[in-house]
C-alpha cells in the first residue's frame, strides 16, 4: 500500500512540476513580451509547442546515443525531482526526499546534461558540440559560487539534507535567506547562469549556434528535452525554495515562492545581452565568487 | 614451503620464463605470462592469510614479509586490475615486438608492487620500490618515443624520490637500529623534533613522486601516455597507488604522532587539492587521450590525497574508496585507449572520430568508466566523492572542499571531451573500416566497468575491506557508522540509499525508453552524420565538421590564469642550468698532460699550505 | 486505438489545432523579403501571440519562410533544407518574387515560378509584402492548418519525381541524399 | 695451507719472462700460458683467502730476512681479499681477451698478454707487500705495463694518452720515493709495520711532508681529483679488456695503498676525514663531468672515478661500518665496471667515433651485449635487485650512523646525476631506432667474451639476490684493517719469532 502511495505520488509529483513548469515557461514568454512592449503568447504556449512536437514525425536518427541523450535528460530531471522535497512536511509527496543530500542532488542533476551532451554529440552536427562545451564550460564558472553558498549553509547548519536544512529554518523561524544572506545572493547570481537566461544564453544561442546541442533533435526528442528542461526549471526553484525560504506549506506558497524566485534570473534575463563564454565564467569568479567566500567566512565565524 | 615464497618465486620465474619462452613461440608465452599472474593470483587469494609472516635475515638486517589488512584492500586492485589487463595486454600487444620484455617487466611490476605490499621492513620495501620503478621505466621507454626526455624524466623523479626515501630509511636504521616498519612507528614519537619532521617529508618526498602530487607531477602525463596503454592501465591504476599506500602509512601512522603533525596534513591536503585543479584543468586542455587521461589520473590522486592528508576516518574510507575505484575506471579507460589505438593507430581526438556505431562495447565501457569518473551516481565514483566533499565539509575544510568541487566540476569538461572525441561527433570514411577490438581486449574492459557499476551500488563490498584496513592503522571501527551495504551516511545523520536511486533511475529510464523513444525507433530510420543542417550545405564525404579543435577553447581562456604558471619548466631549467654547471665543471679536464701535471704540483701545495687545517699537526 | 479511423479523427483535429497555434518558422532569408521579419516578429505586429517563434534549424522548424527571390544557386539549399524538415511541414512565398519572379522576372539566374520546386502552401503577395500581409499569411496558413489543408508537403511526396525533374533542370551537378520519408 | 703468497707474484713474474720464448714453440702458448697463470693465481688466491679468514694472516719473510729489515708479505684477509678479487678479474679479462685481436700479429699479442700479467702480478704484490720500498717497485712495475697497455693500439692519441699516463706517473714515483726517502732518513726502516709502530717518533713536520707526498704520489694511482687527469684518456685509448683492468685492478691497488696508508702507516688525526672530503669532492667533479661526455668509454672512465671517490667517502667515515661498505663497494666495482667495459667496448668497437650517439639501437642487433651493458648500468647505480644496491646501502647507513646527513644527501644527488648517464646511454642502446648510416654492421662478442661477462653478470645477480654470499668475508676484511695494532703485531712478531 505504501509502495502504491509512493507510485501515485511520484506520478503527481512529475505531473506537478511538468504543468508548472511548463506554465512558467509561458508566463515568462508572456512577461518577455510585456517587457518588450508586445502582447505575447498565451500563457500555455508552451503547452501547445510541446503539444506540437509531440504530435510531430521523428524521421531520423544518427545514432542510439542520440535517441538516449533525451531519454537520459529525462531520467535525471524525474530522479531529481524524487529527491526534492516539495512541499515541508512530504504531504502529498512522499517522495526518496529523506533519502539524499544536497551533494547527491548536485551530482544527480549533471547526470541529465551529460546524457544530453552525448546525444548531442552523436549526431555530428558542429554546433551541438560547441553549444555542449560552451554549457560545461558555464557550469564550471557557476558551480563554484553556488557550492560555495551550499557549503556555507551546510556549515551553518550542520547538515548536508535539505530536509534538515529546512528543518532548522523552521526551528529558527527565519528563512535561510535571511539569516545567511552573502549565501544567498552567491546563490542567487550563480543561479543566473543555471537557468540560462539571457546574459548566460550561451549554450543555445540560436543566432550563433542555432539553437546548440538541440540543433539535430526535433520532434519528440525536442519535446522530451522540452518537458525534462521544464521539470528542471521547478527541480531548482523547489531546491531554492527549500533550501533559502523555508520551503512551503502547500501548494500555493510554493508557487509563490517559487515565482518570486523565478523572476530573479527572469527580469535580469529579459535586458541582458548575451555574454561570450569566458566573460560568463569570469563574471561568476568575480562578485558570485566574492559573495560566497564572505557567506563561508560568515558562516564559519557564526 | 612457506607460500609466501612460492608466489614470489613464481613471479620470479614467471617473468624469467616469459621472456626465454618469448623467443622461441608466441603462444606458449602468452599462455605463461597469463598462468604466472593468475597462479600467484589465486594462491594469494586461498593460501595467504592476514597476519601471516616469514622472517629472514639479509647483509645482517633482520627482514619480515607479510600482509596486513591494510596492504590487501591494495592487492586487490594490483592483482584485479593486473590480470585483468595482463588478459587484455595479450590481445593488445599481439604482433608488437620484444613482447617477452614486455610480459616479464609487466610481471615483474605485479611482483613489486605485491612485494611492497608484503613487505613489512624498510629495506625489502624499498627494494621492491625500485624494482618497480625500473621495471616501470623500462615500460614507459618501450614505445621508443622521447625516451630521452620522458623516461630520463621519469626516472629521474623517481630516482629523487627513491632516494630520499633511502635516506630515510637509513636515517631510521640508524636511529632506530632496526628495518621493521613498526619500530619505526614505535620510536617515531621519541626521535627529536628535527628527526621527526624530517623522515616523513622525505618519505612523503618519495610516495609524492610515485602518486604524482604537485609539485613532483610533471614526469606523469609523458610517462602514462607513452607507455603501451595495456601496461598504462596497471600504471596509473595500480601503480600509482602504491604512492598513496606508503603516503597513509607516513601520514597516519607517523606524522600523527606529533603535535605538529596537524600542520603537515594541512599542506598535504592542501598540495592534493592544487594537484587535483591543476590535474583536471591541463587535461582540460590536451588533444591527446592519452595525455588527458594521464592528467586526469594526476587529478584524481589530487583527490586521494585530499582525503588522505584529511585524514578523519571519513575522509580516509573516501580517499582508499577512491583509490579502488580509480584502478577501476582509469584502468578501463586507458584499456579503451589502447583498444581505439590498436584499431585506429591514433589516439588525438582531432584525428580518431565518430566510433560509436563501429566500436560500441568499447564505447558502453568507457561510458560506464567516464560516469564513474565524474562522479555521477549511481556508479562508484559517485560514493567517493560523496564521502570526500561530506569529510571536507565536516572536518571544517571549508576552501579545500571548493578546490576540489572546481577541480571535480571542470572534470565533466574533459570527460565529454574523452567521449565525444573518439565516439561521437561525424563518422568519417577514414575510420569506416574500424571494427571493435578483439573479445580479449573488450571482455576486461566490460568486467571492470560493471565492477564499477556494482561498487557504486555496494560500496558496502569494498568499504568492508577497507574498514579493515584502517583499524590496521588504528582507527576506530567504522562500523555502521558511515555506511552499509548498499547505503551511506554522513555525520550528521543524513543517508543516501542507493538502491533505490539505482531502481528509480532503472524505472524512469525504462518507461521512457518504452513508451516515449522505443515506442517511434521502428518509424525513425538511422542517417549518416553528414546529414545534418548546416546552413542546407551538404558536407562532401571528405569535409569533416567535426568540433574537435580548440574544443574548450573560451573556457582556457577564462582559467588562463590559472595555468599560466607552470611548474615544469622549471624543472626543466634547472635541469639545463645544472647541465650547463657540468659543462664547466667538464673543462677542468683540459686533455692536456701538462696542465694536469700543474694540478698534482697545486694540489701538493695547496696541501702543505693548509696542512695545519687538514692533518691538525 | 490511434489505428482507428474515428478516433485519429480526433487527434487529428487536436493536433492540427496545435500546430496551427504553435508555429516555428525557419526564416531562410533569401532575398530582400527578410527585412520584414524582425517588423513582424518584434513589438509593433508582434506574431509570437499567435503562436509564430523562429526556430533555429530545419529540425525544429514547422514553416519554411522564402522570403523573396531565390536564385538558381540557393534552390539547392533550399530543397535540402526543405528536406530535412520534419513532418508536418509547410511552406510559406515570401513576396512577388516567389510567385513569377516578380522584378526578376527576366533575370537568368532566379527561379521564378517556386511552386515548381517546393510546394508552397502560402503565397504572400507584395513587393514588399508590410507586416501586415505577412500576419494575414500566416493566419490563412493558420486557416487551412487548422482545417486539414495544408498537406503541401504531401503533395511533395506524392509528385516527387515531377519535382525532382523540375528541380534538376536547374541545378546541373545534383548531388543530394534520396529524400525517402 | 695450499701454496705461499710468494708464488702469487713469483710465479706470473717468471711466465712473463719465459712467455717469449715458449711463443717460438707454439704461437697459442703465448695466449694460453697467461691463462694459466691467472688461473693459477685465482685459485691460489681464493684458496689461500679462504685459509686465512679461518686460521688468521699469513705472514711471509722473503728471502729469510725477518722484518723489521726484510721485506715480507702480508696476506691477510684485508690484503687477502683484495689479491683475490684482483686474480680473479686478471683472469676474466685473459678469459674475455682470450681471442682478443686474433687476426692481427704475433707480436702485439705477446706484449698484450705479458703486459697483462705483469700488471695483475705488480698489483697484487702493491697489495700484498709489507714494504713500502717494496710496494714502490710494484707502482713501478703496474705503472710501465699500464702505460705500456695503454699505448698498445700504436696511434697518435693511444701515444698521447701513455704519455699523459707516463708523465703524471713520474710525478708519482718521484712524489713517493721522497717521500719513502723521508721516512726512511727520520725512521731508518721501510717495513710498514715497523713504521706504522715507530710514526709516533717522527718529527710532525716531515711526517706531514711524507705523508702529503704519499698522497700526492698513490694519488694519483688511486684516482683522486685532481690527480686523476690521465685517467679518462688511458681508459678511453687503452683496449676495452684493459680499461676494465685499470678499473678494476689497477685502481684498487692505488686505493689500497692509500688506505693503507691513511689506516695503518700514520696516526695522523686529520687523515681519515681528509679522505672523505678528497673523496665526495672526487665524486661530485667525476660524475658532473662524467654526464657531458660523448664517448661511452670516457664516461666509464670517469664513473670509475666516480665510483672511486664514493669509496674514499665510504673509507673517510673511519668506521668498522664505513670500511665494510668501502669494501663491499670495491668488490661490486671490481665486478661491475668490467662487465660495463666488457660489453661497453663492444659498444664503442661498432661505432666509427667511440661515442654515445653513435649506439642507437644496438640492442637488437646485439642482444647479449646491450643486455650485460643495461644490467651493468642497473647494478653500478645501485637500483635493486642487483649488487650496486647492497653497497650504496652500506655506505648510506654507515653514513646516517655516524649522522652525516649532507653527506647522505650528497651522495644520492650524485646518484642522480649517474644514473641520468647511465640512462641515457641505455636508453639510446635499445629504444632508438638503428642508424646504419652512423654504424657498421654490428660485430658480435665472442663466445669467450660472453663466458667471460656472463661470469660477471651472474655474480652481479647473486651478490644481488644474496648478498650474505660476501658479507662475512667484508666484515673480516674490514675489522682487519680497522685493526692496527693488530696488523703491527702479526708482522712484528714474526720478526720476533725469527729472532727468537
């Protein structure tokens, strides 16, 4: 009976995250467009694309790498999510969330780009494979600040989970964000270069790459990595949420927050260039580097 | 007979038999080299007992053989990963020449290296050291390319490295009066302090060399690419560890000893993080598997090291958890190497492409090796890593843990980079003749990379052994407390169960390969590489677009900082400077009979001038 | 179940809602015509409410936008381009050019007649057509999607060799992968 | 007791002489006779040593004149072992010159082999005698063969090299007998035990003067810097077989007429100390200079040297210890550089210019003599399992009881830079392509050459492998010359016994 409450509970889970963070994709096309003084797209266009690709032939392949480079994003971005608390107390997601820490989780999350990367690399197409290196290169740069502001809390707080960190922000009654608050903003800058928001377009830059490792995946592929990227987006914002605002109560605080969260990286996209590669990795090592050493030291002297 | 003997004896007249028999026939060879280490192998594993000894005496020193708990967490991965390659090194050495000097240095290192495992003296240890240095160097020359400067280079590490241990080694006779290695730990806390810091840092000098710790690395990346990539596997994957076998035995059982040795393992741990960013950040930058595979091998004794200069009990189960897996994955990666050297005659990614679809069991393995590489769960390198950063975190190593998560982080750079050069990318009609290796080369590839897939799901198989192993050294049992058989946990009280992520990722990926991808494979239909957009260009068969130079161009770019200063030219400066000081020194030796007659007279007064000084009288 | 008649009835119509309301353009600018896509795409006309977002490959594309004249030398593209595209698909002329050669209707190196070569589902009329026509093209497109019309790229499949015939007389060394989906 | 050490020097004094005239019976004698002889010798040696390290010295009285005034022979196991090794080397290079130049003359053959013995027997009586008059005549008699040896390949740098040889030897002889002079005019006797007994009687200043002459004078027979100028060009220019005498016989006269200097004749404090500064300082000059040489035997030469001056280090740290490793070291030269001269010269006999870059891949087309170069390169560099090793570490530990730690460090810097040119060397032998342009086609050793350096790798791997093999023959030898008083006594009191 348990093991059928998990099941269903995971099945909601991913339903969950999939229709919010589908509409959140929509809403920021939406916002996008109001931004740009335009109307904009529906906010469930992004239903309807993913609807469409869906609905598409997939003709070709170049390869089983590339037929399982979408399958592997998708597995990581599922897997994660069984990992992430989503809402405080497990209610009606009892998921594996009591069972890793924030370590597993930010090994587990690499193993989806990786897959991705390789179904990428599979079909030969040269911009698949300048838009994979691009990616790695940009996660180096905004791992560092992000770890940085993980270990701090870590130290802070004596746990490596996110279950306990939540729990003692409950305890304290003050949101991680803030009682450690140079972890946060280290957080929340590398978290500019997580989402891939303009300036860190770098990875899909259409203009330049054409679009970048998707480039060869149309169809199902593009809609697979379409929703996994959608599950994604709520797998780090949930993280966010849980690990700097004390996670959520129900389901409407978590999409609050989760939405106040989201429009950081959002707004700053939207009048934001694009950066080149190694200016993105610079400007991570640079004030996301100094934020997160001032939340270790913080974070070691309290 | 005493076993212990036996096995050695065995070794011995294995290595002898193999290369007599090497010229007379190929196969009876080949079928000796296999006998004589899988023989020892299997009389190690049944006959030979923990805390098992033999005592003899040579040129008036009391010597002792024996294994401890700890050294065998290290047979496993000299003997493993030994036969294993040794199964793969006949398939894929097939038709190179001089085999029999291959064959018996190859067992001849396998012979060292479970000598320095058995050896419970000084003296016996260091003999074994150096048999397995020459024996490595004379791999490392076999190839016959830049002997002159990889090997001399090599063995010159070596050399100092070997030698400063053998000045500890007599300094702690003389001490001590006796070889044991534990009177060298009972005394250790008695000798005066200049003694006491001085004996580990040339003992560390010497396993620093052999574990490639900065900044005694640089003759790592020539040596591990130009050796046959069969014996590179046992090299950088056994071979190297005997470094951090000696390095935990000096950190943990000497330099703990003292007050001062907090201070020691600070700049151990710190000197393995540097190693383990400038490791991974070069191998970023190489074009040759080879080359990156032998930095990365230097990254990921960076990490070992970390662990074992940290040194808490959770650190030290990562560090040796580590150390098994790496003999695992780099083992099965320098064996992939070779397979696509031996299929395709290179090895430089901008050359070899597109092997997906012509060498797909080499492909699976070195997939499987690359996760683990990088740490990605469920695969063991996972659980080292894991148990590394939580050591980091808990024991207050608040930067290292970022230097190492850097370093850990870039190396997802070189492992797509590893796998997409060879096996992704366009399939070329250059390589369209490529076929996989031989079932030989490819079987211990699979097995290993399997092993890796099970250690990473219970680790439990290996960290017993390893517990073991460090109560040997005088930790407290680990027992339950950080681990079970197929589950891990922190201090803190957290876990990671990793069955369930292994039945989770299982079922995920099962239902979307079923439903979602296998569901329209039959409707798709495969197309060459040469079909993709490219602006509605069709590339020409001879038009290669592959990406592969400069492949992480803007990222070297951004840490060219980082690298700018590089430590072997010094090195080799110096070598040069000092090359230079003989050549002077060299011209005292005019040729010339009259000048050196004016020496002896010089010489004579010089003598009578300062005979006061000299003879006291 | 999708093997029934009825029923593919219904996905049918649900998917051809979709795609008419989600409609990735691959933009190939050709000829002058493309300066009127950024008007189109940005503020002023805004397409993307109604669904129209640029796509950077053929892969991902639903429409093929010729936007203005083609010469001879860029049909080859075109087609390959047109090619990989995956089903469904729809092409859009751009511009007088594409329906008689518009200024370049003597010229010697432009194609004149498109449909000949590619089947075009829409023709946007103008030289050049504002933002305006190229709205209302993309909702006639939008119109015959929607109702099951736009079978262009059927059309392709079914006179392939008529196609391809009209097609190699332009192009003298035709060497192309065989389009077989 | 299987014969008298005086047959040791009698007996190949007398084939030298009679060599010549046997030659005109049969013109093989002329090669066989030496062997003989040497065989004889190394029998009689080894047989004898074995006899002394059970029942004590053996003292012989030439002639019936009893020491103080006599000149007798001291075999001991000190002197004992080193006439052994001697004999023994004598006959491996008969063994591996057997054939040596069989095409060419008669003549030269003839003076080869006499030579040869010549000089085993001059250098076995340096050791043997306990007279320093005695002991001078045998420099002289070494000293003529050799320079003789060395110009035996008649050509402008074979005669330049023996003129080098001859010039610094003259500056030895004439450095000597003043100083025997000296000792003689202040002490009235030549024996060494009566002058070792009576040196406490000396005025400090002409003790002194006598004993910087001595230096200077067995100096320049021992090699040490920067009296050992002719060493590298007699090496390089004398006949491969011959360089390995010179390393191996020759040289260790020189030491253990210094030795036995430094030990038994003075009391001088500073003496012992002075041998290990004169000797690190040789050490360091010899293998810094030995790196940049071109012509493989030059190097040899100059890692003989080298090798020379580690044992002087070994001598200076002054003891029981010390004097075992200065021992075991000697043994392990004596059967190292030979073999490394053995195959080297075979090396050197298939490049057109002698040198090292001219050897690319000789390996394969000489297997057997790249394989005794590698091992001899292996052992002389100390690496484990092999006999190089077991010395080092006697040397070392004997250092590091002492505490002398820079020296440690010294020595194994130096032990780097060897084994960089040993490396080299043996790199470019088997991993190089074979250059054909550069080399004739290779010649092969013989198989007497190949007996010859078997004999001495297989001996390399025994002390290797065991090395209690020679271990207790070392300790006697050394506590023997440690022992001074001991040493005066035997001699003296056979003096006594006579008169008595």
């Amino acid at each position: 009976m348990e093991l059928l409450t998990h099941i269903l509970g995971a099945i909601a889970t991913v339903i969950l995250a999939f229709v919010v963070g589908m509409s959140y994709g929509g809403i920021v096309r939406k916002i996008t467009a109001r931004v740009h003084n335009r109307i904009g797209p529906p906010w469930y266009q992004n239903f309807i694309d993913a609807f469409k690709l869906y609905g598409k032939t997939t003709a070709i392949h170049h390869g089983w790498m590339q037929i399982m480079g979408p399958a592997f994003l998708m597995v990581s971005s599922v897997v994660t999510l069984m990992f992430i608390p989503v809402l405080t107390n497990g209610g009606w997601f009892p998921n594996l969330n009591f069972e890793g820490d924030l370590i597993f989780l930010l090994y587990l999350m690499v193993f989806g780009p990786l897959g991705m990367a390789l179904g990428a690399g599979q079909t030969g197409n040269p911009n698949s494979a300048i838009g994979v290196t691009r990616g790695l290169s940009q996660m180096v740069g905004f791992e560092i600040p992000w770890v940085m502001a993980l270990v701090a809390l870590m130290i802070q707080f004596d746990t490596t989970s996110i279950t306990g960190l939540m729990e003692a922000q409950a305890q304290s009654g003050t949101w991680n964000m803030f009682s450690s608050p140079f972890a946060f903003i280290a957080a929340v800058l590398a978290m500019l270069g997580m989402f891939r928001y303009s300036p860190f377009d770098i990875v899909g830059a259409p203009t330049e790459l054409a679009s970048g490792p998707v480039s060869e995946n149309g169809g199902k592929y593009l809609f697979t990595m379409m929703s996994s990227g959608s599950i994604f987006a709520f797998v780090k914002l949930t993280l966010y949420v849980d690990i700097f605002m004390g996670g959520a109560d129900n389901l409407v605080i978590l999409l609050l927050k989760t939405f106040s969260i989201y429009m950081i990286p959002v707004l700053y996209g939207i009048v934001s260039p694009r950066y080149r590669t190694e200016q993105a990795i610079r400007f991570f090592w640079g004030w996301p580097l100094f934020f997160g050493v001032l939340a270790l030291i913080y974070a070691s002297i309290f | 007979m005493e076993m212990i003997y036996l096995i050695f004896i065995i070794f011995l007249g294995g290595a002898v038999a193999t290369y007599l028999l090497g010229k007379i026939n190929g196969v009876l060879r080949d079928i000796t080299f296999l006998a004589t280490l899988i023989v020892p192998a299997v009389l190690f594993y049944t006959q030979v007992s923990i805390g098992q000894t033999v005592d003899f005496s040579m040129s008036g020193m009391n010597l002792q053989w024996g294994i401890t708990d700890f050294g065998y967490i290290f047979a496993y991965i000299v003997l493993g990963l030994g036969v294993l390659a040794g199964i793969y090194a006949v398939a894929a050495m097939k038709g190179k020449e001089n085999l029999g000097f291959f064959y018996s240095n190859y067992i001849l290192s396998i012979m060292a290296m479970m000598g320095i495992l058995f050896s419970r003296d000084l003296v016996s240890f260091f003999i074994f050291w150096e048999i397995m240095t020459w024996s490595s160097y004379l791999m490392v020359v076999f190839s016959g390319k830049d002997v002159q400067k990889v090997g001399i280079k090599y063995f010159i590490f070596s050399a100092v490295g070997a030698y400063a241990m053998l000045m500890a080694i007599v300094t702690t006779y003389s001490l001590t009066g006796s070889m044991m290695i534990d009177s060298l730990v009972t005394a250790y806390p008695g000798f005066d302090f200049s003694m006491q810091l001085l004996i580990p840092i040339l003992l560390l000098i010497g396993f620093g060399v052999k574990s490639a710790m900065m900044p005694l690395h640089v003759w790592a990346s020539g040596s591990y690419s130009h050796a046959p990539m069969a014996y590179t596997a046992v090299f950088s994957g056994a071979l190297s560890k005997m470094g951090i076998y000696g390095m935990i035995i000096v950190i943990v059982s000497l330099v703990s000893q003292i007050p001062e040795g907090h201070w020691f393992r600070e700049v151990i741990a710190w000197l393995g993080g540097i190693t383990a960013v400038g490791g991974t950040l070069w191998a970023v930058a190489q074009d040759d598997a080879k080359k990156l595979l032998a930095y990365s091998s230097v990254a990921q004794l960076g990490y070992i090291i970390v662990g074992v200069g940290v040194g808490t009990p959770l650190a030290m189960l990562a560090a040796l958890f580590m150390a098994v897996m790496h003999g695992l994955f780099k083992g099965t990666l320098f064996m992939a190497v070779g397979a696509i050297e031996k299929q395709t005659g290179t090895t430089n990614f901008t050359e070899v492409t597109g092997l997906i679809r012509k060498m797909p069991l080499t492909f699976l393995a070195s997939l499987m090796s690359i996760i683990a590489l990088a740490g990605i769960p469920p695969l063991g390198g996972f659980i080292g890593k894991w148990m590394l950063y939580e050591s980091l975190v808990g024991s207050d190593h608040y930067m290292l843990v970022i230097v190492v998560f850097f370093s850990s982080t870039a190396a997802f750079l070189y492992c797509y980079k590893f796998l997409f050069g060879f096996f992704l990318g366009q399939e070329e009609p250059e390589w369209a003749h490529v076929k996989e290796a031989p079932a030989m080369m490819v079987v211990p590839m699979i097995i290993m990379a399997i092993g890796s897939f099970i250690l990473g799901v219970f680790p439990g198989l290996i960290l017993n052994p390893i517990d073991a192993g460090l109560q040997e050294l005088g930790y407290a049992s680990t027992q339950g407390r950080y681990w079970e058989m197929s589950m891990l946990f922190n201090e803190w009280g957290d876990k990671v169960v990793l069955q369930p992520i292994l039945y989770t990722i299982i079922a995920v990926f099962v239902f979307f390969f079923v439903f979602v991808v296998a569901k329209n494979f039959k409707k798709t239909r495969y197309v060459s590489t040469k079909d993709i957009s490219s602006s509605g260009e069709i590339p020409k068969a001879h038009e290669n677009l592959t990406f592969s130079r400069g492949f992480f161009q803007p990222f070297l770019r951004a840490v060219e900082p980082l690298m700018k200063h590089q430590i072997d030219p010094l090195y080799t400066g110096f070598g040069r400077g000092m090359e230079a000081i003989f050549d002077f020194v060299r011209r005292i030796y005019t040729g010339n009979g009259q000048t050196y007659a004016l020496y002896a007279i010089i010489f004579a007064v010089l003598l009578l001038i300062f005979k006061n000084q000299l003879f006291g009288l | 179940m999708i093997n029934d008649k009825n029923s593919q009835k219904i996905v049918d119509i649900i998917q051809n809602w979709a795609r008419k309301q989600s409609i990735w353009v691959l933009a190939y600018g050709t000829g002058c015509g493309a300066i009127e896509i950024p008007p189109t795409m940005t503020s002023r006309y805004d397409a993307e409410r109604l669904g129209v977002r640029g796509a950077a490959t053929p892969r991902q594309a639903d429409v093929l936008l010729i936007t203005g004249y083609l010469t001879t030398k860029t049909l080859k593209r075109v087609i390959r381009v047109y090619e990989q595209m995956q089903d469904p698909k729809y092409v859009i002329g751009f511009g007088s050019c594409t329906i008689n050669g518009g200024m370049y209707y003597d010229s010697y190196n432009t194609i004149k007649v498109l449909d000949k070569y590619l089947p075009v589902d829409v023709y946007i009329n103008g030289c050049m057509p504002r933002p305006e026509s190229v709205l209302a093209g993309f909702g006639k497109l939008q119109e015959l999607i929607g109702n099951g019309e736009a079978n262009g790229a059927t059309k392709y499949k079914e006179n392939l060799e008529w196609y391809r015939a009209n097609q190699k007389k332009i192009i003298p060394n035709w060497v192309m992968p065989e389009y077989n989906w | 007791m299987v014969g008298s050490p005086v047959l040791l020097i009698a007996i190949p004094l007398l084939a030298a002489f009679l060599i010549p005239l046997l030659g005109m019976i049969w013109k093989e004698l002329v090669r066989i006779i030496p062997g003989l002889v040497l065989a004889y010798m190394m029998i009689l040696s080894a047989s004898l040593l074995y006899y002394v390290l059970e029942n004590g010295p053996i003292i012989e009285v030439l002639a019936g004149w009893r020491p103080p005034i006599g000149i007798n022979l001291v075999f001991s196991p000190f002197t004992g072992f080193l006439a052994t090794i001697m004999t023994f080397l004598g006959f491996i290079v008969w063994l591996y010159s057997y054939r040596f130049k069989r095409n060419v003359e008669f003549e030269p053959s003839k003076k080869y082999f006499i030579f040869l013995m010549m000089l085993v027997a001059g250098s076995v009586g340096i050791v043997l005698t306990g007279d320093i008059f005695n002991q001078f005549v045998f420099i002289e008699i070494v000293g003529i063969s050799a320079y003789a040896l060395t110009a035996f390949y008649t050509g402008r740098n074979a005669a330049e090299a023996s003129f080098k040889y001859l010039l610094m030897g003259s500056l030895s002889a004439s450095a000597l007998l003043i100083a025997i002079a000296i000792i003689y005019s202040q002490l009235g006797t030549l024996n060494m035990a009566d002058i070792a007994d009576n040196i406490h009687l000396m005025d400090p200043r002409f003790k002194v003067i006598a004993m910087i002459l001595f230096i200077v004078g067995l100096g320049i027979e021992a090699e040490i810097f920067p009296l050992n100028g002719w060493a590298p060009d007699a090496y390089t220019e004398a006949p491969g077989p011959i360089g390995a005498a010179f390393a191996g016989i020759v040289v260790k006269a020189g030491v253990y007429a210094m030795v036995r200097m430094v030990f038994t004749l003075f009391d001088v404090s500073g003496a012992v100390d002075f041998l290990l500064i004169i000797g690190l300082i040789t050490l360091i000059i010899a293998e810094t200079t030995a790196l940049r040489q071109e012509q493989l035997k030059r190097m040899l030469a100059y890692s003989s040297i080298g090798q020379m001056g580690l044992v002087f280090v070994a001598f200076g740290i002054g003891t029981t210890e010390g004097i075992f490793a200065a021992l075991f070291l000697m043994l392990n030269h004596a059967i190292i550089k030979p073999l490394l001269f053995f195959s080297g010269s075979y090396l050197v006999f298939n490049s057109k210019d002698k040198k090292i870059s001219e050897m690319n891949g000789l390996g394969k087309y000489m297997p057997m003599t790249a394989a005794f170069f590698a091992l001899g390169s292996f052992a002389i560099v100390g690496l484990p399992p092999f006999a190089g090793f077991w010395s080092k570490l006697s040397i070392l530990t004997a250092a590091a009881n002492e505490g002398m730690l820079l020296i440690i460090a010294l020595i194994l810097m130096v032990s780097v830079v060897e084994i960089v040119y040993y490396f080299r060397v043996v790199n470019r032998i088997y991993f190089f392509k074979f250059d054909k342009v550069t080399s004739v086609v290779p010649h092969k050793p013989r198989i007497n050459a190949v007996i010859a350096m078997a004999v001495l790798g297989i001996l390399i791997l025994v002390i290797g492998f065991y090395p209690d093999a020679v271990t207790g023959v070392l300790h006697q030898a050394s506590d023997d010359l440690q022992n001074t008083q001991q040493y005066i006594n035997n001699v003296l009191s056979v003096g006594q016994t006579l008169t008595n």
